[in-house]
C-alpha cells in the first residue's frame, strides 16, 4: 500500500512539475489585461444631445474582480510618441479655479465616461470632440499594486503592445 501511495505522489508531483507558465509559446498565455481603443471615424464628441457622456459596452462582461482603468489621448510628446492621460482628468483655469474634469464610471457591463463642470457648454471643442480613449481591464489585485495613471507602466508590465490593442467602436 505505501508503494501504491509513494507512485501516486511521485506521478502527481510530475504532472504538476510539468506545468508552465512560460512564453515559450507564439502567443502569451499568461498575460492579463485587454485593452480597447475608439478609432476613426468613431470618435467621441461630448454635446448636450448625449448629455456630455459617452460609453463602452464590453463584449464580454468582466469577471467580479476585474477594473476599467481609462485613458484620454492628449497628443503626442517631443519625440512624436502618444500620450494617454489617466482619467479622472481635471482642467483648471488661469486663476486656479476647477474649469471641467473627465471622469468615469464602470460596471461588469459598460464604461461611461462624462464631462463635468459648471458650464460644460463652454469647453473648447478640443476638449469636447474627436476625443480618443483606451479601457484598460486589468485584475483589482494587480491594479492596486502599480501606478496606474502611469499608461506606459501598465501596459509595459501587462507585457502588452500596441498590435495587441483592441481598435473597436466605443
């Protein structure tokens, strides 16, 4: 009977020892986070016809333990490479007062991302329209662990490229 049980855990812990999490493999199957993007023509506009709010479905629905990070596309910095700001993104005017913030709300289902402010219609259309944003999905666990206003940091730590960012109509 002890051989029996000695064999059963000798095969059990090479089944288990086989098992790897390795990128050995073409695709990266160990690697968390989805990222989606809105691309042309399918920009965001924030007009009072949608009550300075937009939103994203999820083709899925995350599991319980998943967040919605979000970020605004500001430009590109001196080298030509983009720059994504970390909502929520507060605007402020000249005399220190708070102008309007990007903010957002996320369920399992959907983000919704809005504009708040005092006079909302007052925002410069750069800010209002053609506006483009990246949903990063990453685990609750993992997102408390790290800056996440830092977009360069998250996606170099989810070992995620731009190739394997989603282009989709938010």
């Amino acid at each position: 009977m002890k051989k029996i049980i000695t064999l059963f855990a000798f095969v059990s812990f090479l089944a288990i020892s086989g098992c790897s999490t390795s990128d050995d493999f073409e695709e990266d199957f160990d690697t968390i986070g989805t990222v989606y993007e809105n691309v042309a023509p399918d920009y965001y506009n924030f007009t009072p016809d949608n009550n300075y709010s937009v939103g994203f479905d999820f083709p899925v629905p995350l599991v319980e333990s998943d967040v919605a990070l979000v970020y605004r596309f500001d430009g590109t910095d001196n080298a030509g490479r983009p720059v994504w700001q970390a909502l929520p993104e507060t605007y402020y005017f000249d005399d220190g007062t708070r102008d309007f913030s990007f903010k957002y709300i996320f369920t399992r289902d959907y983000v919704d991302i809005y504009l708040d402010g005092n006079s909302r219609s007052t925002i410069s259309a750069d800010y209002r329209l053609n506006q483009i944003f990246r949903i990063v999905v990453v685990p609750a666990d993992f997102a408390a662990s790290m800056d996440t206003s830092n977009y360069a940091e998250v996606m170099n730590t989810l070992k995620i490229s731009e190739t394997n960012v989603k282009k989709v109509k938010l």
